[in-house]
C-alpha cells in the first residue's frame, strides 16, 4: 500500500473519532455546568484543556457555551472543531476514494455540508440535535468499515487511526473529570461529586455496562478502574491499546518489519495489564492519565515515522 493511501485511511479514521470524541466532551460540559458551582470550577475552561485548543480562545475571558460553540462546533481553523475534523475526514477520503466501499464512502458523505451554513445562533438552538448526528455519523461509517471493507493493510491503518484517537480522548475525557473536580489541595480519593463522576460514564456511553459490572456503586476509583483498565469496554484505554498492539502485529506480519512502534505499543499494554486501579490512585490518577496522554501522542508519532507519513 502506498504511504499516502495509509495515511488518508489513518487521519479520515482519527478525525472522524475526534469529531464524535468532541461532541462527547460538549455533553460532558454540558451536564457539568447545569450543576450548583459551575461558574466557579469554569468547567467549559476544562473542555477546552481537555480538547488541547486553549490556544483558539481568549485566556482571561469567562466561557460560556456560546464560545464553545463557535470555537469547537463551528470553528474551521480549530483543528479539534466538529466541523473541521468532519471536513478534513471527507478531504482524506475523496483523496483515496477508491480505497472505500461505497457504504463507507455514503456514510461519511451524505449530509457532510449540514454544518457549512450553520450560524451561532442556530448551533445553539440545535446543539443537542447536532451532537447527536456527529455521533450517528461516526457510528454509521464504523458499521459501514466492519461490514463491507477487506480486511486487509487498508482496514488496519483505519482501526490503527480510531482506537489512537479513541484512547486519547478517554485519556483526555478523564483530565477533564480531574481538571474540575480535583484542585491540589483536595486527597485523591476523598469525597467527590457523584454527577460530576457519573458525566464520565454518560460521555463515554458507559452507563449500562459500567452498572452491568459494579451495579450501583458509583465510587471514583471503580469509574477511573473502568475507563482506563477494563479490557472489555470499547472505549477504555487498556482495550484501545490491546487493539493498537493486535493490529500493529498485523501489518508486522503483513510487511515484514517490526519498528520502535510496535516495542512502545507492547510495553504500554503490559504496562496497563500489569498496574491496578490503587496504584494509579496512589501515585496520582492525574500522573497517570497525563503519561499515557504522553506515550499515546510518542506512539503516533512513530507509527507515522514506521510508515512514512
């Protein structure tokens, strides 16, 4: 496969997981701000850590949803925006449409423009509504990749691309859990908030299957232990890293050469297998959260590296 062919794949696949992991982190922002407080901790000012895109907002200003409206809906020169992210998925795919099955090609096609005349005011009034879209979309074109497309090099770098993205946005989905809720002079494992932890499991769709496993017990060490090491939720860091790895091995095999990506991918797995949810806590959830941010950011880069884009 051509570099370019599998970069097209990898960046469609992590942009389209950005948009949807972005309209998840509005949600998050949503539910936290409608609670008593929320002026004070700036949960809005948290999102936008979370997202990396401080740098597209003013830093004194007090945020509201009106500018995260405009600088993460809206905003084309934001590269974390939804419609940013959805028109440089499409920009990836037209570029290598012959690498797509119709049904991926429609999925990520129809309705692309629905954001290209959409005002301020509008996004406001339908934000829940368009929200919800991004995530259907980005839910469409996954089940348009796993029904229809070879599983070939071209189908590993596109899963390669989403579960990359996917760990990184747990990872970050959780700093702004931390970012709001844990000032330095609060003890890691005090008392929290019960809504502000339960946004967690909303933003990651996480509700059922977390009560499926801990019932009702809503404590902030089983939420953390759930997201970052159950290796069965889709959306926990262990269970990307352990598809990052499977696949990597893939295109191994496929290529014939092992590169310094797939030794990092390795230890970061073992290290995530290996390290239970009292350690994490101990020695900082937000240490932990931040080297994996860490190590996810280095292990994109070398896959890019591997593989020549």
């Amino acid at each position: 496969m051509l570099s370019r062919t599998a970069e097209n794949l990898y960046w469609m696949s992590r942009y389209l997981e950005r948009a949807e992991s972005t309209a998840r982190l509005i949600e998050m922002g949503q539910r936290m701000a409608l609670l008593p407080g929320s002026a004070e901790r700036q949960e809005w000012r948290s999102v936008i850590m979370a997202t990396g895109a401080e740098e597209y907002f003013d830093e004194g200003k007090t945020l509201n949803e009106a500018a995260i409206v405009r600088g993460l809906v809206l905003d084309q020169d934001n590269p974390s925006s939804i419609h940013a992210c959805l028109t440089r998925a499409r920009a990836n795919a037209k570029a290598i449409r012959t690498a797509l099955t119709q049904e991926m090609w429609e999925a990520l096609n129809d309705g692309w423009r629905r954001l290209e005349n959409v005002d301020e005011i509008t996004a406001r009034r339908e934000l829940p509504t368009i929200l919800d879209w991004v995530k259907a979309r980005a839910a469409m074109f996954r089940g348009a990749s796993e029904t229809s497309m070879l599983r070939n090099d071209g189908y590993a770098f596109l899963r390669l691309g989403g579960h990359m993205e996917r760990a990184d946005m747990t990872l970050r989905l959780l700093n702004v859990k931390y970012f709001v809720l844990l000032p330095e002079s609060d003890i890691v494992g005090g008392g929290r908030d019960h809504h502000q932890w339960t946004s967690v499991l909303w933003a990651l769709s996480a509700m059922r299957s977390f009560h499926h496993i801990y019932k009702g017990d809503y404590a902030p060490w089983k939420i953390a232990d759930f997201v970052i090491l159950n290796g069965a939720f889709p959306r926990s860091v262990t269970f990307c890293y352990r598809q990052i790895s499977q696949t990597l091995d893939h295109l191994e095999l496929a290529y014939g050469q092992r590169h310094p990506c797939h030794d990092l991918a390795s230890a970061g797995l073992d290290r995530l297998n290996e390290t239970g949810i009292g350690e994490v806590f101990r020695n900082g959830l937000h240490e932990f959260v931040d080297e994996f941010i860490g190590v996810t950011a280095k292990l994109s880069r070398e896959v890019s590296l591997a593989y020549h884009f």
